[in-house]
C-alpha cells in the first residue's frame, strides 16, 4: 500500500493520521514534537524532526499531507512539487499556491491545497451548485467553530494553530460584488445570525473566498465568520495590541470544554436555491474542527492513495478545491455521515 507522509500534527494533524491508521494505510508523521497517541501506536511511524530536513531525504513520489502551520506549510511547497509527491495541502497562507502549477506539471506533481472544511468542502459545494444552478446570482458561507457556551473572557479556543487565526483577523478580505473583486477590511459587515442551539451569534467577514473568486461564476459572493458577540468585541478593543504570545495562551484548545462546528453554504441563482448545513459537536474525544476539518482532508489523502488523482478528477499541477470531480464530493460528504457529522441539504425557490 502506498505510503502516506504526514507533515504536522497539531490537533487536526492527529485526527487525521490516526483515521488513515485505521483504514490500514501505512502512515509517517512528521512533526518536531509528535502527540504521545501517535509515538505510542505501533501502526504509525513516528519521526520527530523539521520537516524540511525530512524532505530532503525522500525518493520523490510519495502522497504528502501538509498540515503544518501557514507560516511553515508555504515553505515547504516549492520543495514537494519539485519532488514529485502528491500533495494534499491545509497550510492556510495568505501566498497563493498556484504560484507553483507550471512547476508541478513539469515535475509530476499533484497538489490540492485548502483541503479543509471552509475553504475546502465549502469551495466543492460552491463548485456543485454551479454545476446544478448555473450563474449563480449570490453565494454566502458562514463558518465558524466555537464553544458551545460564552465566557467571560475571550468567549473562544482555538482549534489549529492561534496563529493563523490572527491572520485571519488582520487579513483584508477579498469579496465579490457585482461581479467585481473588492478588497475589505476583516471584520467589517458585522452582524446577528442565527445558529441552531444558540440565542444568536455574529459574522463577519474574513479572507475565506480564496480560489473561488476565479472560479466561481457569481455576482455576489463573500465569507464571513462566526463567533460568539464578546469574542470580536473583545478582539475590536484590544486584540490588536495584545502581545500573540498572550492570545495563545489564552485561546489555547481545552479538551474538556464543550464545542461545535457549525457552517452554513447558501447559493442562488435567479430562481432557485441551495443550502448545506455542516453541524458537529465533537465525537469519542475528537473536537468539532479537527473532525469537520480532517475529514475532508482525510477523504483526499485516502482517495489519493488508493485510487490516484486521477479519480478525484485531477491531473498533475496545483488545484484548488472546487476541482474534484462530483464522485469525490459524494465521498467526502459519505465520509461525514459515516462518521456522525450533521449535513443537511435544502433546495428552494430564490423568489
């Protein structure tokens, strides 16, 4: 069986290399400080070392999951296409990968990056409903995992890297309006909405749309977060002058506390209309985000390994997301009821 290279386990990062153990596919994960879970399975190899130095020692070819932080992920890119590996990417940067499409065809590389549940599973629902709606006249994504209670403190904890939840914080956003690219400052267009199992919560928006302002055709299009009310107040009145090493501490991921997942895709066209709801409140131990964010990653890394590329719909260079053909779509989201994640697809009128 073809070997899997995991680089990073973080929260996310163990869920989905345990998920593959299990499916028997042989796993190497590749972290400087690995979760004793995985150093003490005896299905996973274990290499605690940079991932960089790790890289340099492979033969070329071999499946590769980055999973490491943006600032670190990006890095490493040039190095696994030029390698030759087929890579499934989650680093969430602010480069664009597709800097390295022409670089991939010419080394036989396969990368698919933003393979996580927004961006990721989000741009394959954006994708489908084109494919079923045509032009589509307005598309809107809501996301966000939070705990299922506010506190009196920062009302949040994350679940990857703190770091790249500032950035997603200090990031302007690029939205579509009237078939027009606009670039806004996060956090803008702030308002109420309603979550299921909440007395209501707010959005705003953030840098999520990436990839799909190329190849989405719409008129109106955004992404916005969704957090409790004292969390982004909190944020407007001080987070910008809070030392990062502060805020990490204080949104470390706690285990023990109560938290979901929650994302709504909305899209329109002239007459008609699609809506998914991805609901997930954590399962045997595992936190929302990790589930509803490694799963995906998880369903590509498999289908990689056991089908190809090629039956994801791709062929050598860099895609992004909304390029999986329908039958991967359909796998990803069996995968989600297989492991108890809530998805609920609605179609209606647009009048």
């Amino acid at each position: 069986m073809t070997t899997i290279v995991a680089l990073g386990c973080g929260l996310v990062g163990e869920f989905v290399v345990q998920r593959l153990a299990e499916d028997g596919h042989s796993v190497v994960a590749v972290d400087l400080h690995l979760p004793v879970s995985i150093k003490n399975s005896a299905d996973i190899e274990s290499i605690e070392i940079e991932a960089e130095e790790y890289i340099k020692s492979l033969n070329g070819g071999e499946i590769i999951i980055n999973m490491l932080p943006g600032r670190i992920g990006h890095g490493i890119r040039e190095s696994l296409v030029t390698g030759g590996h087929n890579i499934v990417d989650l680093a969430f940067t602010a480069e664009d990968p597709q800097q390295f499409d022409e670089l991939a065809k010419e080394h036989g590389s396969t990368m698919i990056w933003d393979i996580g549940i927004a961006p990721g599973l989000s741009n394959m629902l954006l994708a489908h409903a084109q494919r079923e709606l045509g032009f589509l006249e307005k598309a809107t994504i809501h996301v966000g995992g939070n705990p299922t209670e506010p506190d009196n403190e920062w009302s949040y904890m994350a679940p990857f890297s703190p770091s790249d939840v500032i950035e997603e914080y200090t990031r302007p956003a690029r939205i579509l309006r009237d078939q027009t690219v606009v670039e806004v400052p996060a956090l803008t267009e702030r308002h109420q909405i309603d979550v299921e199992g909440t007395d209501g919560m707010e959005a705003f928006l953030t840098d999520g749309l990436r990839s799909v302002l190329d190849t989405i055709d719409a008129n109106n299009m955004a992404e916005y977060t969704v957090r409790w009310p004292q969390h982004i107040d909190r944020w407007i009145a001080e987070g910008h002058s809070t030392p990062e090493e502060e805020l990490l501490k204080a949104w470390k991921y706690d285990s023990q506390r109560e938290e979901f997942t929650w994302m709504n895709v909305s899209c329109e066209n002239k007459t008609d209309s699609k809506q998914w709801i991805v609901s997930d409140y954590g399962k045997d131990g595992n936190g929302s985000m990790a589930r509803t964010t490694g799963l995906v990653t998880y369903a590509l890394a498999s289908r990689f390994a056991t089908l190809g590329t090629e039956a994801c719909g791709l062929e050598p260079g860099v895609h992004p997301p909304e390029n999986v053909n329908q039958e991967t779509l359909d796998a990803v989201l069996n995968i989600f009821e297989a492991h108890d994640v809530k998805v609920t697809h609605t179609i209606g009128s647009s009048q």
